[in-house]
C-alpha cells in the first residue's frame, strides 16, 4: 500500500542565490560541529602521542638499546596505549554533553565498541610479552614468570583478574554473542569494564620506574584516570540524580497504540530547563516493581511541549514489555535528553524522513519539533503490515499541517532482493529518488531495524548524497 498525504500550493519561490537568515544559521551550526569534532580527534591522537612521548622521556628508549629488552620494551607500549585508549573508551561511554553534542551518543559508542578489541588485544599483548621479557631477565619461561607474577606481587595478581574482567566485557559485546543475550544481563556484565580498570591501576603505579614520584608520567596518567572517573561519576551519576530530583518525573498516563506497542507519557516540574528536543532519548528508570533495578534507552515520540515527555515503546524483551503495567503515578529518573538525531542537526533547508516500525516514533517527534517551511518535508514510513506503522494518524496529521509529502510502504520485501522497499513498492520501480525527487539536495533521516537503516543509506549514497546529510538513529548500542 502507497499512501500520500495532500500538499499545500503555498509554497513561495525565492532566489536560488542568496541566502536566507535561517539558512545561514544552519551552516553555521553545522560549521561549528566539524570544528567540535576535528578538535576532539586531535585531542584523541595527541593523547596517545603524549603517552609515548613521555616514556621515551622517562628513559623508554634504553629498552629498544639491547635485544633483550625489546620484548619488554614493547609490552610495556602496548600497555601504555592500551590503557590510554580504554580511558577513551570510558570516556566516549561518560555521556559528555560536548561530545554528544558533536558526534552524537550513537556514534560515539559506535567508536567506543571499534575500540574494544584493539585494546583487548593491546592489554593481552603487554601481558604476555611482559612474561616473555622479564622471564628472559630472570631466566624463566613465560608460565613460570607468570605464576611468579600472581603468586609473588599482589598488584599484578590483580592485573590478572582485571584482564579476565575485560576479556569478559569485549567478549560479550561480540554481535554475534550479544545478540543472544538480553539488554539487561549485557549492561550489568559492561559494568564489570569498570571494575576492570580500577583493577589493573594499581599495579601501573607501582611496578616499575616509568611512574616512580616525581615524574611527569605519574601526573599525566593521574590526571588521566582522575579525568575519565570523574567524567563518569559527574556525568551518569550525579547529574542524572540531581535532573531526576528537580524535574520530579511521574507517569501520566499510559496508552496501548497496537499490540504490544505503548505510550508513556510523563509530567514534571520545569521540564522545558531540560531543552529536550524532538528526535533526541533519554535512558528511563521506572520505579515499579520488577522495573526499578535497570534503565532502558527509549527515544521521545512527541515534541517535548514544555509540560509532559512522551515515548513510544515496542514489546522487544521484558523491559518493554512491563511497560505495559506501569501505573499512573509511578516515579521516572532518567538520564539525557541525549543524541543529535534532530532539526537542528539539519544542513539543508529540506528534508526526508525515513521511518520503520518502531523507528516511526523519533520520526514523527523531529517532524513535529522541525520549523521546515511547506513543501520542504517528505517522510516515508515503512511496515511489514498496516498495524507496524505506529502512530500513523499523527504523523498524517502532522504532514498534512506542515504540507509535507507523505508515503507509506506496507507489506514484507521481495524475496531475493536486498532492499528497504516493500515487494510492491519495488515492483513499480520506485527508490528513494522516486519517492523524494529532492532528495539528493536534502538531509535524510533515517530510523529502523539497523539491517534495514543500513540498505537506506547504501541507496542514498548510490544517489551521492555526503555523510553530513546523512543522519541514521540506531537503537543496537
């Protein structure tokens, strides 16, 4: 089924030529993100370039002199980076309203997760070449330096169960081992990241000269951890508490959209302080019972109107699902609002919303939020069958008030085909192009099953459009 909503003829034309005010606000915040963002990298590289400078500083370099020492010379870099590129990761995973606002929390804890490996195999590498080294200084082999290691220096014995802690972190972020876990047994077993890093500090301290007192090492890599612990104490304790103290957030009323599908709406105190937007998530605690204990990412399904926060939540596992017995009255904390899934993302004056199944609801929330003049709009929503595509008499209204084009595809993809169309839809030839003839010159919001966020983009930079018009919420981290 291809459904349209009627558009307005209001449209006024002006000079392709010069810019309008509003224009220029959006080049300029955009303008300002890439500088954001080509600072926060620069500060990334120049990390790890100070870790190394420092060593070789510290007396590093008379490692690399004797061929005895190389060994340990380059378990004790790879350590060094590693640690230095873990405290990133916890760092990109602290919520920094700065950085959120520049990569967004989605693709920050997309580099948060390429990150893993490396710095497990960083970790894992300076372990075993430090029992090589030292056991050729000591004339033992590597096991036997290594229970001398555990059994002889408390601190490295530590090291030992921080590893096994990491291990156990990066394992369980594999796809194909998370997907067969629940969010609630991964997120507590992430924790334990945490506990690994407190772990393996000690011993950074004490073995060895390269952070005897004194030394410049010693303070950076103190201000270092300091940094990143105090970023997630600051960030994702304290001031949630403190949010969720003040805006005092209670369920309002809880209502069944379709089956297993339900909107919570939430009141509070002084909610337009906390200049949620359209688009953007929070993470939700209910205080109910069975619910208290976890907290769950859900993003906004209505434009946040200064008296209530609504969200829209499909039945995907048993957080989701006891939303359905949440009562009126019940007391909400939260982290956020979080993300750069919004219009003020926008790089263009035009754009198109792609939507599918549950992925509709931050769809429907930019578009009402969206200050898009008429005919500037076109949203997509996509269904494997008409009750998939929720919140559809709101986003119909929605377009029709805004005159924007509307298309919605029900019905499964044609078998052997990789594609986000419906079998119908792909029938008749139609594409991104066809369903939104402006799209090449437009932002493009993207939102669904990430199997299918991804064949959306694959069509639209077949139809050139750059990474900065280009923006897919994922709901997998």
């Amino acid at each position: 089924m291809t459904s349209t909503a009627p558009l307005s003829a209001a449209a006024t034309s002006r000079g392709k030529n010069v810019p309008t005010a509003r224009e220029k606000q959006i080049k300029q915040r955009y303008t300002a993100r890439l500088r954001r963002g080509d600072l926060l990298e620069t500060i990334v590289y120049f990390s790890v370039a100070i870790v190394l400078a420092l060593f070789l500083a510290d007396g590093g370099a008379t490692y690399f002199l004797s061929l005895k020492d190389v060994t340990t010379g380059i378990g004790i870099v790879t350590g060094l980076v590693g640690s230095d590129l873990m405290l990133i990761m916890l760092i990109l995973a602290a919520r920094i309203p700065v950085i959120d606002r520049t990569f967004g929390h989605d693709k920050a804890l997309v580099v948060h997760r390429k990150l893993g490996k490396p710095v497990l195999y960083l970790i894992l590498a300076h372990m075993f070449l430090l029992m090589i080294g030292y056991g050729i200084a000591q004339g033992l082999n590597p096991i036997a330096e290594a229970i001398d290691m555990i059994v002889n220096q408390q601190d490295m014995s530590i090291a030992f169960i921080a590893t096994g802690l990491l291990i156990a972190v990066v394992v369980t972020s594999l796809v194909i081992v998370r997907r067969r876990l629940s969010y609630e047994f991964w997120y507590i077993v992430h924790l334990l990241s945490y506990g690994a890093i407190l772990l393996a500090l000690p011993h950074q301290f004490t073995q060895g000269m390269m952070f005897a007192e004194g030394t410049w090492a010693r303070w950076y890599w103190m201000a270092l951890y300091v940094g990143a612990l105090a970023s997630i104490t600051i960030f994702r304790v304290i001031i949630p508490v403190a949010s969720s103290l003040r805006h005092d957030l209670r369920v309002s009323s809880v209502d069944i959209e379709a089956p297993g599908v339900v909107s919570v709406t939430m009141t509070g105190r002084d909610i337009n302080a906390l200049r949620a937007q359209g688009g953007q998530f929070f993470t939700w605690r209910f205080w109910a019972p069975n619910m208290w204990w976890d907290a769950h990412p859900y993003s906004l399904s209505a434009h946040p109107d200064g008296r209530s926060l609504r969200i829209t939540v499909r039945d995907l596992g048993k957080g989701s699902a006891r939303l359905l017995s949440l009562k009126p009255g019940t007391r909400v904390s939260f982290e956020g609002p979080y993300g750069i899934f919004t219009d003020a993302s926008r790089t263009t004056k035009v754009a198109v919303f792609v939507g599918a199944g549950i992925g509709i609801t931050p769809i429907r929330a930019i578009l009402e939020s969206s200050d898009l003049d008429p005919l500037e709009a076109t949203v997509i929503l996509r269904g494997s069958d008409a009750q998939d595509v929720y919140l559809w008499q709101e986003t119909y209204d929605l377009c029709v008030e805004k005159s924007a084009s509307l298309r919605v595809l029900v019905g499964h993809r044609p078998k052997g085909v990789n594609t986000w169309l419906s079998a119908e839809a792909y029938s008749k030839g139609e594409s991104l192009l066809t369903l939104a003839p402006q799209i090449k010159n437009s932002d493009l919001y993207i939102c669904g099953p990430t199997p299918w966020t991804d064949l959306v983009v694959r069509d639209a930079k077949r139809l050139g459009l750059q990474d900065h018009q280009i923006h897919a919420e994922r709901f997998d981290f």
